[in-house]
C-alpha cells in the first residue's frame, strides 16, 4: 500500500512475559529502499490490494464481522472511520472474531520447498506451532509505560491502549479477541516460473508474485468454505511476495464480492533484513493490527495525509496503524516447555492519525512504544 526508499528502524524492546475467483492487482505501492544482505535490491514492505467491486457506502459496510463507525473533524473536513468490534465509547462488550489459519506450503522449481508445517529453521518447533502460542493468539500481560491495559491477544491490548480514555473510564472490559482458532489443512502452491528461492542467513527465501498467490488465495477462501464472519490468515514460512520486486512481508484485502476480509504475512527467519525486528510474528502482527483499524480495504478509513516517515517515502491518507513504524517491534518472551522470544511490531494509535493533541490514547501517547511524541504535520 505504500512505498518503502531506505529505511533503518530502531527495534524497540519492551520485554513482557506470557501468561498462561479473479486476481486483484496491486495498486498505490510507493517503495523505500531496503536493506539485505540476501536479496538484490530488497524493499521490505506491506501492501493492500483492492477490492474488485464496486466500494460499499461508508454507512453500509458489507465485511460481515463487526464493524463500528465514527467520525472525527479536521480543518472543517469530517472524516468517517469504520473498526472491527464495537465502540469502546457505548461500554465494556467483547466481540470474538474466528481466526482461521490457512497454512501454506510453496513448492519452487529448484528444488525448495518452504511450509508452515516444517521445522523454523534453528528452531525445535514449525511456524504453525510459534503463531497458535504468540502473544497475537495466546494471552500475555501488556503495561506501555507502566499502565496495565491488560493480560490479553497484543491486538486487543494495542485496541484497549488505542481508546484508553473510554477503556480506563467507562468500558474496562472492552476486548477485540481472536477467537475461537481453528487451522485448515496445509495447502500446496506450485509456484513455478511465478517465483525464485535465494539463500538466506537460516533456511532458504521465497520469492512468489502477489498476483499469482492472490488468485489462488481467491479461490481457497471459496474451496475451503471459509466463512465471511471469521477472519482468515494466510500463512506462510519465509515466502515473501513480488511485484516488480521484493519483499512484501504482508497484506490484507477483500475478496471480489467485498463480503470477506482476510490478510497475508510471512513469519520469517531473523537476520533477513537490516532492521532486527522484522522476524518471526513481526508481519503477522502488523496486518492483524491493521485489519482490525482498517477492514474495509480499499481506503475508506480516509485521513488527513501523512508520510516520509516509516515505509512510507511519500504520502499516504489511510488509516495503516503499522506503516508509520514497520521495522520497530517489541519482545515479548513466552514461558512453558517451549520459551521463545516474539517480535511484535509497534502500532500507532488513532489520535496520531486525527491529529488530536493532547492524545487520548494510553499515557497520552501516540504509539504503543511511544515512538512519536505528536501528531505529524499534514504531508505535501
């Protein structure tokens, strides 16, 4: 969704403990320049794609989990915004959205095959098995400069922090949870002359067209009788997607008839990109962020312009709570008979984007890591 010149972002650390049918094309992609010692001309990045219909009226959105809609006023222009749930504002209510896991499996011509079922490479343990025990699915305790927004799904806590006057106040048990989850079968892509695997610091790397791969993810949420009120996540171990080159670590969209939301990511090896915190559940949580603040792809959840910050190298005008700060990421260590240390990315909060001042969100902060100390300028 964006484009994505050199960037270097800080990997933040905040360690916190668990407890118990037809291909869409990709459009608006504006690319920094990326760092990587393992792909020629790497531009790590995040995309949408658009729907192929006809974009609902703002008041009827057609995506058939819960959706909420609000507006907010900026130089004399308002702007209607639609979330996933329900308003924190009307009280405590929680809304459980089925996660449906669809694990991929690419198959390359030389020989490479890439699956979420396999072994992460140095790890005892495949992707499937690290994202059903991440801190996007299983509960851990979260407090953003000391304020205890909850033992929850990261999401929900990034969700909780995001409308903190109305959550500290009025709705304590306000929660957006991924629940119940379920996995699909392992599916198999041939990828053929639609993509190429390179050498990485671990195991091997995939490359695979997101024209290609969006066709056929199409047509899996229609084969798998995926129904329209869950969200769907497609899976995949080191596999990033190309358009014109690579590497879009995720994306999320609609499907052609606008009635599904699903979304894309990678879970990947460390030590791949330049920025250190784009490794394991890093993609994964930054299109689940960004599904739940923007669901209803494309742009309706317009905003005052912003960009030259993040990947982004020009301007932007959605609501992309994971494009001002993708690299930026957190730890987060589960415990238990596996412990692994998860990175999580940043997300920024609604008030950066409305450019309200002072922010209503956690400690009057504007990400969850407090990565930006105001609102941004309007872009030009």
């Amino acid at each position: 969704m964006s484009k994505f010149q050199k960037f270097v972002v800080a990997s933040l650390c905040l360690t916190l403990c668990v407890t118990a049918g037809f291909a869409q094309k990709l459009t608006k992609l504006e690319v920094r320049n990326g760092d990587s010692a393992y792909i020629k001309g790497a531009k790590p990045m995040f995309a949408v794609l658009p729907r192929a219909v006809e974009t609902p009226s703002p008041n009827q959105p057609d995506v058939q989990v819960p959706i909420w809609t609000n507006t907010f006023k900026f130089n004399n222009q308002t702007f209607t915004y639609h979330m996933v749930g329900t308003d924190p504002a009307a009280g405590s209510a929680t809304s459980n959205i089925p996660l449906v896991i669809i694990p991929l499996k690419f198959k390359f011509s030389d020989g490479t095959v890439l699956s979420a079922t396999q072994k992460v490479c140095g790890d005892v343990k495949n992707t499937n098995f690290r994202v059903k025990n991440s801190p996007l699915i299983k509960k851990a305790a979260f407090a953003p400069g000391g304020t205890n927004v909850g033992t929850t799904q990261y999401v929900d806590a990034f969700q909780r922090a995001n409308f903190w006057s109305a959550v500290s106040t009025t709705s304590p048990n306000y929660h957006v949870l991924l629940s119940p989850v379920t996995v699909k079968p392992l599916q198999t892509i041939n990828v053929g002359a639609n993509g190429t695997s390179v050498a990485g610091p671990c195991a091997r790397i995939g490359e695979v067209d997101i024209n290609f791969f969006d066709n056929i993810a199409m047509g899996l949420l229609t084969s798998l009788n995926i129904p329209a009120n869950t969200l769907p996540l497609f899976l995949d171990y080191n596999t990033f997607l190309t358009s014109g080159g690579c590497c879009i670590l995720g994306y999320h969209s609609t499907n052609n008839a606008g009635t599904q939301a699903y979304a894309v990511a990678a879970y990947s090896d460390p030590g791949i990109f330049s920025a250190a915190g784009i490794r394991d559940i890093h993609a994964l949580s930054h299109e689940i962020g960004e599904w739940m603040d923007d669901p209803l792809i494309p742009g309706t959840n317009f905003v005052p312009p912003w960009g030259h910050i993040g990947q982004v190298g020009g301007c932007q005008n959605n609501l992309e709570t994971g494009d001002p700060v993708t690299g930026s990421a957190f730890t987060v260590t589960t415990g238990g008979g596996f412990p692994f240390t998860y990175h999580p990315e940043d997300l920024v909060f609604f008030p950066w984007f409305a450019r309200v001042s002072p922010s209503t969100s956690v400690n009057g902060w504007y990400t969850f890591l407090n990565a930006f100390a105001a609102p941004q300028p309007v872009c030009h």
